[in-house]
C-alpha cells in the first residue's frame, strides 16, 4: 500500500503563511523538494510530519496537502475523507507498516468511510469525539453486532487516536475509544448485551488461516509451534522454539532436546503440521512490505527452523551453530508481527504466547479425552507433552510430587472454565 502526501499545486502561491510556515519546520533543500512535489513521507521524518499535518489541521488549512493511496500493483484509490482527511491519511502510511496486507488497509479505509456519516452529523472528525458522541456512535453503528465483530473498528479508531496523542488536543482527555476495547464498558452501552462466555481461546484452525494468509511462513509457523507445546523463553535453559533444527522433525513428531543432559520429549505431531514447519525452514528469503514496496532480505543459512537475518549470538556458547539461531528478541517481534496480521484480519483474539500455549493445552486434553484417556491422565499426558510435568523416574511418586499436583489442578480448573466439562 503506497501512501503520498504532497504540497497542493497553488499552495505555496495562494497562501503565503503556508509557504512561512514549511520554511520554520523544514531545511531549505527539503523545502525546495517539497514544493517540487515530492513525496513528503519519503523526505521528511514521520515525527516532522506529523507535526507538521497536526498544526495545518488545527489551523484549518490541511487542504494544503494531497494525500493519494494505491495498492501494491499501483491502483489508485478515488479516496477523499469527508473529515480529517489528511489526518487518517498519514495515520494510514504508518499502520501499512504494521498492517502489511493491502487488504487490511483497505479495510481500515472501509471503516473510516462508514464512520463518516456519524462525523457529518456531529460536524467533526471521530478523533475529537466527546464520551457522549463516541458511545452514541457505537450504538448507532454497532448495535446489530456482536463485540468481537466490533473490536477491530475499536481498534482502528483506538490506534488513530492514539497515533495522534499530544499533537491533536481534545477538549475531553477522559475520553477516549481505547476505554471500549473493555467488554464490560462496551457491554454497558448496549445493555449488557454480549456473550460472558465467549470462546477467547485459540484454534488450530485459526493458525492454519493466519499461515495461509502471512506473507512470511518464518514468522506464521511461530504460534503453531507454541499451540503444538514447543516453548519459546527468554531464558536459554528454558527455550526450545529457538534451538528447534530441522533435523528434529521427523515424519510423525518433533523431538525436544534437553540440552541439560537430561531426557528428549518427543511431541507428536500430524503430516500437515509437519509440512507447514518444513515450508517455513525452506525460506530463504524474508520479504518485507513498507509503503507499498517489498524489500528482500535473505536468511542466514542455519540447522535450526527459525532463521535469523542478521548473525546474533543467541546463547551463551562456543558452539558457531548458535551464531546462526535467532535471538528472543527476533522471535518476539515475528511473535509480534503475526499477532499484528490478525488484529488487521479483525481476529477477535489476541495472539498473545500465554493465550496459544493455554489454547493448545486445552486442545491436547480434548484429544486425549476424545480418545479414552480419563481426565486427570489427558492433563498429566499434555504436561508432559508442553514439557511441563516433573520427572523423577517413578510414576507413582511423581503423581505425588506437590508440584506436579498443583500443576495438574490448575490446569484442570483452566480446562473446565474453558469447556465446561
């Protein structure tokens, strides 16, 4: 998604204190090459420009920019905004950097478009909404749907607000559209109306969808290994996602080495699995959108399943295969950037590490219980299988273990709030 923002033609002649203004806030040179046209996201810094859109907003002359946005294949988009045009323009340009699926902005754009009939009646745009206009306008939009279908319109306008922090004051600082990402504020406003037992939890099928949709498999197969029970720590000692090589999935499981001189688990894991993890070791190249253009930056070559684009040392370690494993750091911001793929898909949950791995816990007991196991042995079986269950070598007394029992109460009682069962 490209976004242009430049100088109006017969701007700088029809306003001289336009022209006074850019000269305080930009360098000479910028500012020959701004009234030449040029495109301003390319040669003025996003914190100079959003200063710069801010005060012409305040001042009532931000139609002294155009702002143009085309697709990635180059379509331009008829697209004028009724208020704050310019505003939710350069918003834009900095959410296609978090947001990288052309479709996802123009969802966003389709979101500020239906907004604007609300904004024409309140004659302002949504970011200098009171408390009372924003709750009208969400019942006034939103009162046929479900919270979850609401979230990313929240969100959006959450994130909007929130981009232009400090520099476009509001009359309310209390008010704010972040307040109703809360269900039960959001509930308050629609009479309570929304379902306390919704299922926040993840699916496998869910995962699969963001694979198929992620433009970087290095990045998407990160929660599907966290949902399958392959940890992802900060701690070395504690971390397996990172030192996960390919050589460790074999046709039918991926086996966990214990680098503590201790025993290898072994997770079990089907043929589809085990082909999107091989997809995503075979990358050799991260594609990175950014404004409409695709930088390529090749992976290093490494053993391990997640490879890393810079050589960091991960580990604290003389082994030259660690130079070749990817930081915490590295795998948090792919974490990251599949959880931001999501939100731009309006998933109505939130990819974080704790929510996937308790969604796959919760799956794994649903397996084991679908197959016969009694209940308490499908959660010992998912410890075990999440690398979780403390092992002395005897069953018996590890079932007796105080840690091991607490362990399996607490996830019992996650299971049963989860399913009900």
């Amino acid at each position: 998604m490209i976004i242009e923002i430049k100088v109006k033609d017969g701007a700088i002649a029809g306003k001289s204190d336009f022209a006074d203004f850019l000269k305080t806030k930009l360098s000479k040179k910028v500012y020959e090459k701004a009234v030449n046209g040029e495109n301003l996201v390319d040669i003025v810094s996003i914190g100079k420009l959003k200063e710069i859109v801010g005060t012409l907003y305040t001042r009532g002359c931000d139609d002294c920019l155009v702002g143009e946005i085309e697709d990635s294949e180059g379509n331009k988009m008829d697209l004028v905004f009724g208020y704050s045009d310019m505003l939710k323009k350069l918003f834009l340009f900095e959410l296609s950097k978090e947001w990288e699926l052309d479709s996802a902005i123009k969802r966003a754009v389709a979101i500020f478009k239906e907004v604007e009939a609300i904004e024409k009646e309140f004659k302002k745009g949504i970011i200098l909404f009171t408390k009372e206009e924003i709750e009208e306008t969400i019942v006034s939009l939103f009162v046929d749907q479900m919270y979850y279908k609401m979230k990313l319109r929240l969100n959006l306008f959450s994130k909007y607000e929130k981009f232009w922090k400090g520099i476009i004051v509001r009359n309310d600082e209390d008010t704010s559209w972040n307040a109703y990402l809360k269900k039960n504020k959001f509930a308050d406003i629609l009479g309570g109306r929304h379902d306390e037992n919704e299922n926040t939890l993840v699916t496998r099928e869910d995962l699969l969808s963001l694979f198929k949709q992620s433009p970087t498999p290095q990045n998407a197969i990160i929660p599907i290994l966290i949902f399958e029970g392959v940890k992802l720590a900060e701690a070395p000692k504690d971390d397996e996602l990172r030192r996960l090589k390919i050589s460790d999935i074999k046709k039918d499981r991926i086996v966990i080495r214990d680098h503590e001189d201790g025993v290898d688990r072994e997770i079990a894991i089907d043929s589809d699995t085990r082909k999107l993890i091989l997809l995503a070791a075979s990358q050799t190249k991260a594609y990175k959108p950014f404004n409409g253009t695709i930088s390529i930056v090749p992976y290093l070559e490494s053993p391990y399943v997640l490879k890393p684009i810079d050589v960091k040392i991960a580990y604290n370690s003389d082994s030259k295969e660690d130079e070749r494993a990817i930081t915490y750091r590295g795998a948090y911001d792919r974490m990251l950037n599949i959880r931001s793929l999501a939100e731009s898909l309006g998933y109505e949950k939130d990819l974080t590490i704790s929510l996937v791995a308790k969604s796959g816990k919760i799956n794994s007991i649903k397996k084991y219980i679908a197959s016969g196991m009694d209940r308490y042995d499908a959660i010992r079986k998912t410890l075990m299988k999440f690398g979780e269950w403390n092992k002395t070598g005897d069953y018996i007394e590890e079932k007796k273990l105080p840690s091991n029992r607490q362990l399996v109460n607490r996830l019992g009682k996650e299971y049963k709030a989860a399913t009900g069962e």
